[in-house]
C-alpha cells in the first residue's frame, strides 16, 4: 500500500510534526511505502533514506495562483499515484479538495486551528479563558473582546473565511483522525458526523526506564512545551512560588511570554528558589531531564488536543500535574500516574506538586502506573494497527464510497 502523507512542514517543530516524525517508520516497518509532500525546507528537518520526499514552497503559498497549485498537486499524484492520503497541517482548501477528488483521503486533525477556530486555538487572551463558541459570526468582534487574534480587519475576515472553508470541505474527506475525544466532540459540534471521526490516540513511542533509576534532583520540576498564554507557564511560576520546600524549575521551550515569565520568577520566586530556561533542545536532552526530575508540570490552561509532552513524561515514569482541560483526561488519570486539578487553580496545582515532592513512594507508585498506563493504552502497535485497519477499510471494495469510514475499525 501506498500513502502520501503531505504536511506544510517536514521538521520535528510542533506536535503534529513529532507524530508524524514517530509513527511514519512504524508504518514502514508494516510494508507501507510512503512519500512526503510538504512545503518548507527547515534547517535540521526530517530526511529518511529511501523514503521519497518531495519540498514544493510554491505548491504551500496561497500566493501562487489556484490554477497552477492544481496543477502541481495533480502532476505530484500522478507521478507517485498513492493509494491513501494522509494530510496533516494544510491550510489551503483548494490542495484538500483536489486530493478528495483524487483519491480517498485522511485528514488528521492535530488541533482546532484553523479548522474549528480561525483564531488563538479556541482561547481568550484577555479573559485566558477558553471559548465555548462555535465558529460563526461572532469571530468576526472575537478579537477586538477576546484578543484571540489578529486585530486587523483585513487579517480578520481572512481567517474567518478560511475557516470556513477548511470546516466545509472537512466534510468531504473520506475520515477525520484525532487523538482526544475532546476533539471529536468539538468536530461533532460543528455538524462532522461521529460516524466519520476516528479516535486513534497518539502513541507512546520510546523505551520505558529500565534497570537502576537515574538520580532524581531534590525538589525537581520539569516544564516543556512553549512560553505563551495559553501554556499557563504563569500558574506553574505562582504555584511554586507558594512551596516551603526549595524548588529548582526547569523551563525547556521559548516563546513570545519568555520576557514576562523571566520578570515574574524574578519577582516571585527571588532566591527562595531556582529556575533556569534552556531554550529548546534536542530530544535526547530533553528526555534526560524527565530521568532527573521528580514531578513533570503541564499547566496548559486553554483546551489542549491531546498534550503528547504529558504523555511522554507518564511514559518514561514521571508522575504528571495538570489543569484539567481539553484532552488531558486521555493520558493524566487523576490520582493514578498524577494529579488532576481544576484549571487555574493554583493552590490545588502547588498542592500536588508538594504531595509528589514530599512523598517518594507515592512518586514511584504513580511513575510505575504512568510507565503501565503508556505500555496498554497507548501502545504503538495499537495506534498503527487502526491506521492500518483504516487504510484497508478506505481501499476495500464497496458501493457508494460516500459513506466509506461509518464502520469495520
């Protein structure tokens, strides 16, 4: 079988990147051939021997005439003549619909933007709260109330139209694929038919801590992801500003609210404690830190889709703290492998936190039902059997491909 997975970009830089990075070879490994179709070269981007890999800048640019990015996607399909298309970060309405056409196509939905939300990911910068609304004419003031976006008139009815757009022609793919029932819930709150909504969470992919345990740092917490709002960085500073105990916090990631946490550690944490920001780094160093640390915080306050950096530390053994939003419920059972605590709250987040520093056995027991819960729930072979249960389904011989994806995985 053959799948053309196309992407804007081809570089390990966001979450739906990274899934695409990590479960591309396990695919592989089951006999699927695959070629990349995606738009931008970026310095240290994916490059896998034998695998085709195809950068087209021009075929991503809404600046380059419909016409001719017709064209080019059509001659692209001909020449590799795919059997499946997977699409993940594509923004352009037109690319979708030809590959509809063309073929049976996949959309993997890594988040609500700028599918369901033509703004900030469904989250109120100057509420920092979560919007409820579905997409409809109230996006079009959303920004000047909720600044949940751009403010420019232009940029506004742009986005909103896009959205549009991209939720309409949602419609005529053959399958939507998320990682959260979160996400499905909000796609069938947008008139998506369950029926053609796959659940297939993302996958724990990596070795489990084996043998002697690296030594943790006392009174460690580990943050990754980006410095913005809607990451709730601000919560974890004011949270650990309020423990007894001596702290170091680690803060992996960048981002435009870096200034403001640096100022807020500066004035709330003093020389009570530590903290260090490390930028982004490579992967294996990131996982290193995870050995060291005692408690992993992900204090995101808007809907996650999923939260794969929670993920992963449940997987490698570390007990979790979190606002309990979006799709976090899928992986952070509360009480289990970490704590659950209502959004924002930040005497309950400092609560946990000082539960799971003060309290070793309960670490390790909470590290170990992570370790378990990765190995069964997530497990790589579960997630790669149902895409490839998928595929076969889309292939499969039927009358009336319209309802394809109603049944069988």
């Amino acid at each position: 079988m053959k799948l053309l997975q196309i992407n804007h970009l081809y570089a390990e830089v966001g979450g739906a990147e990274r899934y695409f990075s990590e479960v591309s070879p396990l695919l592989e490994a089951h006999g699927v051939r695959i070629s990349v179709l995606y738009g931008f070269p970026l310095e240290g981007g994916i490059h896998v021997p034998g695998r085709e890999e195809i950068a087209l800048p021009a075929l991503f640019d809404l600046a380059t005439p419909e016409q001719e990015r017709r064209r080019m996607l059509g001659e692209q399909l001909r020449r590799i003549a795919p059997d499946v298309i997977q699409i993940h970060r594509v923004e352009d309405p037109v690319l979708i619909r030809a590959c509809v056409a063309s073929r049976p196509t996949i959309q993997f939905l890594h988040g609500p933007s700028p599918v369901l939300c033509p703004g900030d990911g469904r989250f109120a910068k100057w509420t920092g709260e979560a919007c409820q609304r579905r997409v409809g004419p109230f996006c079009l003031i959303a920004p000047y109330l909720q600044f949940c976006g751009t403010r420019r008139p232009w940029g506004i009815l742009t986005n909103y139209w896009l959205t549009r757009e991209l939720l309409e022609v949602s419609r005529s793919v053959a399958r939507i694929v998320v990682a959260s029932g979160y996400m499905r819930e909000l796609l069938v709150e947008h008139g998506i038919p369950g029926s053609r909504i796959l659940v297939n969470p993302h996958p724990f992919v990596g070795n489990a801590p084996r043998g002697e345990r690296v030594a943790e740092r006392p009174g460690s917490i580990l943050y990754v992801g980006r410095m913005s709002p809607q990451k709730g960085v601000e919560y974890l500073i004011r949270a650990v500003a309020t423990l007894d105990q001596r702290c170091c916090l680690t803060l992996v990631g960048d981002g435009p609210s870096r200034p403001q946490l640096e100022r807020l550690i500066r004035e709330r944490l003093g020389d009570r404690h530590d903290a260090v920001f490390t930028g982004w780094l490579p992967h294996d160093q990131v996982r290193q830190l995870y050995a060291e640390s005692q408690v992993v915080a992900f204090p995101s306050v808007w809907p996650e889709p999923f939260g794969r950096v929670g993920l992963e530390a449940t997987g490698l053994g570390k007990p979790v703290v979190a606002f309990d939003v979006g799709g976090v419920r899928e992986w952070l059972v509360n009480a289990h492998n970490g704590f659950l605590v209502p959004p924002k709250d930040i005497v309950a987040f400092a609560g946990a936190l000082n539960r799971l520093l003060r309290d070793e056995t309960l670490r390790r027991t909470m590290g170990q039902n992570g370790v378990e819960l990765a190995r069964t729930r997530f497990d790589p072979k579960r997630h790669v059997e149902a895409m490839l249960c998928l595929y076969d389904e889309l292939l499969r011989p039927a009358p009336g491909r319209a309802g394809v994806g109603a049944g069988g995985c």
